[in-house]
C-alpha cells in the first residue's frame, strides 16, 4: 500500500502534535525552549543532521511566540 505525503503526515500527527504546535501561552512556550535546547544538544551545528531542520521549525515557533509576547528591551 503507497501513501501520499499527507496521508503519511496525517499517520503520524497524533504522535508528532504533542510535541510540535504553535505556542499561544507561556507554558507552551517553555515546552518549545525545552525541546530547543535538547535539540541544540543532539544536533549541534550538524547541518546535515536529520533533526536540523525539526530545530529549525522550533526556533522559527519560538521567535514567532516571542514577537508577539515579549516586549522589546530600548
């Protein structure tokens, strides 16, 4: 049995969803910086790592989060 991508992405997002959303309160937000910073850990500065771009996609949540919430330091 072939699967599309988005059949395969909608196999596993009940898995994934946990872990990768959208941040809209500080709980989550920490959740994502957490995940960050493990990420930071495994992948380093490996560009080439599987998870590089997953890192990429959470620091991208991250900054988002924080343009909307945290004032800017003058």
């Amino acid at each position: 049995m072939t699967f599309s991508p988005m059949e395969t992405v909608e196999q596993v997002w009940p898995t994934l969803a946990p872990l990768l959303f959208v941040p809209h309160t500080e709980h989550e937000y920490e959740r994502l910086v957490q995940m960050l910073d493990t990420l930071i850990d495994i992948v380093g500065e490996d560009e080439t790592h599987s998870l590089a771009s997953l890192m990429e996609i959470v620091g991208v949540l991250i900054e988002k989060y924080e343009d909307e919430h945290v004032p800017e330091l003058s």
